[in-house]
C-alpha cells in the first residue's frame, strides 16, 4: 500500500494565473506540477514562486502553460533563471501565434506606446522568439491536435527512481495530442492524470500575420517573418523633440495597435478572439481504477463572504472541497464559444460531470462567459485588472453564484494562497 500526498495551491498573484500541485510519494520524494506563471506585477508573481519553489530548490517537473500572453507567463523568465524547470507543455508554438502574443504584450506593456516595456517583458519577448525559432526545443512539448482513432497515452512514473534529474524528459516526447492523457504512476500504478486540450483554429493569428505583412517590413527575402524587422518595427522610436504632447513615443504603435483591434475586437461575443488557443488542462485523480480513498482538506484565511456568513459558507466550501479534487484549469479559454466548450466536454467525456473546481477562463471576464460551464462547482478567480481596476463583471458574477450554485472566490487578490490538500491511498 503507498500513500500519496497532494497539495494543489491557488497563488494570489492580481491578476494573472499562477496554480501548482506538488504529490510526495510513498518515499519523500516529489513531483511538482505547475499551470501558468504570471501575476499583475514583477515583484508580486516573483514572491509567490518563491513561495511556490521554497526558494527556487524545489524543481517544477511539469508545467503547462496555457497561452502566451504575458499575464499568464510574465514570472516565467524568474521562473526559469531560478529553479529548475524540467519540461514545459504547451500549445504549438506556431509563428503567428507567437507574433501575436508579441504584438499584444508589447501593446500592453507599453501602454499604448507611451511607454518603455519593462526589462522582463523585453525578456519573456526574446524568450518565445528563441523557442519559436529553434529546431531543438530540448525540454518542450508541445500539444497538437489529435488523428481520428488516436489511443496515445503518456506516462510519468514520480516514484522509484528517487526523482533524478531529467526523468520527465525522457518520458514525455516532443509533441503530444490534443485530449491525451498524461498518467502520474507510483510504483507503475496510475493515481492521476492531465489532459491538455488545444484548439488548432490560430486563424485570427494568420490572419493579423497577413495583415501586418501587407503594411510593414517584416519578412526577408524568401518572404518569410524576420523576428529582427518585427523587432524593429515595434521599437521604432518618434524622437522626443518632433514628438507632439500625448503623443505615443512608438512610432507605428498607433498603425500596429489599429490592425491589432480589427483583427481581434476588444469584445469577441460569439466569435474567436485573442485567446482563441489558450490551452485549458484537466487534473484528476483516476479514482475508479487505482483509489482506495481521496481525503480532502482546505486552508484558507479569508473568502469573499466568509465574514458576513461564516459558518454557513464554510460548511458549503467544505461540501464542495470533497468534490474539488478533480479540477478543470482554463487560462483564457473562450468558452463563450458554444463550439469551443462542445469539443472540451466531448473530450472529457465523464471526467466533465466531475469537476468540481474550476478556474473561470479569461478572470471572469463577460465576453468568455457560457452558462453551460457552471454547474455545481466551486471556481477561482481574479476581480481586478492590470491596473488594478475592477474588471470582471458583477452580473456576470451573479449569474455564476445564485443561478448555478457556484461558489466564486476571488482567491487571487487576496494575501494567502488557497492550498486543498488531498491524501491518497493506493491499494
Ligand atoms: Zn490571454
Ligand atoms: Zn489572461
């Protein structure tokens, strides 16, 4: 009989996505899961990996990331600088799909131009551009879409070998299939899995390629993107004395964002928009096949309404913790689309009905909302924007908590992590 220990911690990092998992084996040793890295500031996200990687000595073995934009991955260059990553899983690293997180990390993190982009988003720039153009992408996975009739099945084993160096590599391969399943093992016996599901449609990604081609110098001579003229273009400076008042200090700023806003209008209602491939991942136990038990605990200080009903919303967070361990984390999936959340479920299968903790996609904004995601289950979330505004919706937060008997915890603004901790015996 092996035990297993799980604890699954929700950071509070403003706006952004930072959750990890860390299992300890029967034997001491770990295996730590990590899903997005990024945080509303530098100092904010740097202290909860911190946190997160007790100082950068616990290696992360596997993390996803849901897409690129830099809310979500913006501590991932601390990350990287400081501990140990072993393999990193995430959706294709297409060309226009990097240029456009490029283009809209750059938009933001400039203000709109009027503004020099802080030295780490120069960093997290020249990180996707060196992944996008290399041959060899020695610790990535990326996710494809996947073949009719498809069986694949990948598996870790965190056990036996005492956790050596570089034993997640050599068992995940360089490509993986949409809705296939990653198996964690203990003594070869399965206890849990991850299921990344990508969407191919990167359209809208082409489609601004084209676009911004049509209208600025960014390809070389065989006609194909040049990462140093995209560079160029983007950086490319107004001189201060011929700058007018208010003007933006980035010369085609104002011709790049325009392009950028038709191409992915600010409300997507009904249509993809610019997080058409953030990649959501399931975590699960596999409970029929290898659970005697899952036992579950909470810790966490402070909830949205724990002052004003105390007892009464701790003994709800305490029903719906049992049914927490099987998680559904989303980035900023666009579920408003009735297509995007058919083919989730379809590939969920059962496992749709037993989440009971999920991360509301794109942090409760109303343009990613779809009732039908809702049902009975707790959910996570940031409520306030980059700038430190109020962002999500309240009729859309309503509409989550009393028509779906959901319990909405603004989880990621307060001061402590949420840790759910969950104890497993294998039989
Ligand atoms: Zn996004
Ligand atoms: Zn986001």
């Amino acid at each position: 009989m092996a035990h297993i220990r799980l604890e699954r911690t929700i950071w509070p990092v403003g706006h952004g996505a930072f959750y990890t998992e860390q299992f300890r084996g029967g034997h001491g040793n770990t295996f730590t899961v990590a899903y997005d890295c990024g945080g509303k500031d530098k100092a904010t996200i740097e202290g909860q990996i911190g946190a997160a990687t007790n100082g950068g000595s616990t290696p992360i073995d596997l993390l996803f990331i849901s897409h690129f934009h830099s809310d979500h991955i913006n501590g991932l260059p601390t990350l990287l600088a400081n501990s140990l990553v072993k393999r990193i899983v995430l959706p294709q690293l297409a060309e226009e799909v990097v240029l456009e997180a490029i283009v809209y990390n750059f938009i933001k993190a400039s203000h709109g131009g009027h503004q020099t982009p802080s030295a780490d988003v120069i960093q997290l720039q020249e990180q996707l551009i060196s992944w996008v153009q290399s041959d060899n992408k020695e610790n990535i996975t990326e996710v494809v879409e996947s073949a009719e009739g498809d069986v694949e099945i990948n598996h870790i084993e965190i056990g036996e070998r005492n956790g050596e160096a570089g034993q997640v590599n050599s068992v995940l391969p360089k490509e993986i299939r949409s809705g296939k399943e990653i198996q964690i093992t203990e003594l070869r016996k399965v206890f849990w899995h991850y299921i990344p599901i990508c969407y191919k449609d990167k359209q809208k990604c082409e489609d601004l390629l084209v676009a911004l081609q049509k209208k600025y110098d960014i390809t070389n001579d065989q006609e194909k993107l040049d990462w140093k003229k995209v560079k160029n273009v983007l950086l490319e400076e107004i001189p201060e004395e011929e700058r007018k008042p208010r003007e933006a200090k980035y010369k085609n700023i104002k011709g790049i964002k325009d392009i950028y806003d038709t191409n992915f209008p600010a409300k997507g209602k009904g249509e993809q928009s610019h997080n058409c491939y953030s990649m959501p991942v399931y975590s699960g136990p596999t409970v029929d096949e290898a659970l005697d038990h899952i036992h579950s605990s909470y810790r966490y200080n402070e909830c949205l309404f724990a002052r004003v009903v105390d007892v009464l919303y701790r003994r709800y967070f305490d029903i719906l913790a049992q049914h927490s361990a099987h998680c559904l984390y989303t980035g900023d999936f666009e579920a408003n689309i009735q297509s995007n959340l058919d083919k989730l479920k379809q590939i969920l299968g059962t496992l749709w009905a037993k989440v009971g903790l999920l991360q509301i996609p794109h942090h409760i904004s109303d343009s990613n909302y779809n009732p039908d995601l809702y049902d009975h289950r707790m959910l996570s979330f940031g409520n306030v924007d980059d700038k430190g505004d109020e962002s999500f919706s309240f009729s859309i937060y309503r509409k989550i908590s009393y028509s779906h008997h959901c319990l909405a915890v603004a989880i990621t603004e307060k001061d402590e992590p949420l840790e759910f901790g969950y104890y497993i015996v294998l039989i």
